[in-house]
C-alpha cells in the first residue's frame, strides 16, 4: 500500500541507523486507522532515502526493493514490508531491535545452540529467497535483523534487498547486468568469482549469483558460531589476496564451541564449511541444504550458554 511518510507517520525515536544513500529509523501511524489498513503494529521501521531529486539508477533500486519485499512478503524470515511511499521516496517495514552483527559483537550471552538457531532462521529466509528465485547480493550479518522474542530466545530475518536480484526470466531485474559494487564490510562476505568480477567491472554470471550467496553464508555460519569478525583488520586488498590463494577464514574457531557439546556435531561442521565456501562456486551446495544442515546443529546443541 502506498502511503505519505511525510504526513502519515512521525518519527518515534533517534535513527536507527544512516548511510550514504538512505536513514532508517523508528516511526508511529498518525492517520486513522491507518496501522489496521496496512496491517502493521502501531510502530514501524522507515527506510528514507536522502535524495531530494533520484536518479535512475535509484529510482531503479527503490523499485526493485520493494517489489521483491512484497514478493517475499509472507516469509516469516525476511523484513515485512507493510507499505512505500514515492514522496518522499521510502519503505515501511517491520521494525527489529539492531543487527545480528552487533548482537555478535555484543556482552549477550548466547548459547552455542541459540546461535545455531539464529543462522537456521537466516538460512530459511535464504532458502525462501532462492526458491523464488531471488538472489540476496549483499548477505552479511548487518543485513539480518533481530528482536527479542516475547516467550524468550531472538527472532531473525533478512533485510535491506536493495541490490538484490530476480533471476526469473518472467521478472528479471535489471540489476542482473549490473558489476557487483565492494567496499571493505561487504568484501569480508563475497565470495572470490565475486571479487574477480568485481575487479574486471563485469556482471557476475547469471549461474553464479545463487553460490554466491551460498558463499557469503558460509561466512555468515562461521560468524555465528565463532562470534569474531571475518577478516577482522584486513583492508580490502588483503582480504582480496587471501581468496585468491583460497584462504578463509580459520575453521577451528567456528569448531571449538560447537566441539565442547559434541565432537560428532563439530565434525559435521568441518565437512560441510569447507563445500559452503568452495573456490568451485558450482560446487557448492544449494540453501535448502545449508538450512538442512543448519537445523541439525540447532536441534541438537544445548541453547543457554
């Protein structure tokens, strides 16, 4: 539903959070009624681009976000949208307490089989995404979004689909035939066909966008259970050089809590990391095995810490 950002809501608190080319933040329903017309809670989460006059190329992103939002919309583990708005340009969605980043990065303490839970919830929204044949483009712990759940343990669900791509023929987006774009935080998650077409300033290949996802997972599972920071202090050079020589991220640390439960689930593990992560990007196994093998650590390792 189309909505008046300007006139239809107020801003609730402070930003949750700003970049170059958009500020979200939390906001209330003014309008009567409105909330039970959109079908949302009485506070939301807008997404408002900063832009005054759009260009193309934005005008281009905005749209594409929001159709496949609402595309995915009924995906328990992929950010609501409730609603836009073309003047301003913005989106409504579901409102989430912070990132999964900075709650790993946070003094919560978290089980090894509640941050098992945590990746199985994102997997799923992955799996959702790829089986309508959406890649995501820009997975990393900053883009999922989490809330404490009311009976206890953390909800989690992918956001920020700003640059991701449809890859069905009937709907393709245009963004497909678009070179990736890189900096240092979304580098620590691409995988190296990635980086390479990064480098040469070509599209990725249209097979490849789903491993890549696939990839940037993979690092995402490892984050997760190791609690650390991919590639933490590499510039983008380096990171970079260390997937040219098929390097990743030190698998024992992303081991050793899993390992404490349960040597038989560590070794799980070690097999299937190492095929998420593959320099063969065909190689790699699809999202619904990945939130396979993701659910079987999450049921079987102990949730408090």
């Amino acid at each position: 539903m189309q909505v008046n950002l300007a006139t239809d809501f107020v801003p609730a608190d402070t930003p949750l959070g700003t970049g170059g080319q958009a500020a979200v933040f939390a906001a209330r329903a003014v309008g009567v009624g409105l909330a039970t017309r959109l079908g949302c809670p009485p506070t939301v989460a807008v997404k408002l681009l900063k832009a005054t006059r759009m260009t193309a190329h934005q005008v281009a992103l905005l749209q594409n976000e929001i159709a496949l939002m609402w595309l995915l919309r009924d995906q328990a583990n992929i950010v609501r949208l409730y609603g836009y708005s073309d003047a301003p340009p913005g989106i409504l969605m579901e409102l989430f307490e912070g990132d999964l980043a900075g709650l790993l990065q946070s003094d919560a303490r978290l089980g090894v089989g509640q941050l098992a839970d945590l990746a199985q919830q994102w997997a799923t929204g992955l799996e959702a995404m790829h089986a309508q044949g959406v890649a995501h483009c820009d997975l990393k712990t900053a883009n999922v979004f989490v809330s404490r759940r009311p009976g206890g343990g953390w909800r989690a669900a992918i956001g920020d689909l700003g640059t991701s791509r449809s890859l069905r023929s009937d709907r393709a987006s245009a963004l497909v035939h678009a070179a990736p774009e890189l900096n240092v935080l979304s580098a620590r998650y691409a995988a190296p066909e990635v980086v390479r077409a990064f480098h040469r300033r070509r599209p990725l290949d249209a097979a490849l966008y789903f491993p890549a996802d696939i990839y940037a997972a993979a690092v995402m599972l490892w984050e997760c259970l190791a609690r650390a920071v991919p590639w933490q202090g590499c510039s983008f050079e380096q990171i970079a050089e260390h997937l040219a020589a098929g390097r990743r991220p030190e698998l024992h640390l992303a081991l050793a809590p899993v390992a404490r439960a349960s040597e038989a689930l560590a070794q799980q593990l070690a097999d299937i990391l190492p095929r998420l992560w593959a320099d063969d990007a065909l190689a790699r196994p699809p999202a619904a095995t990945l939130r396979h093998s993701v659910a079987s650590l999450a049921v079987m390792l102990p949730g408090e810490p």
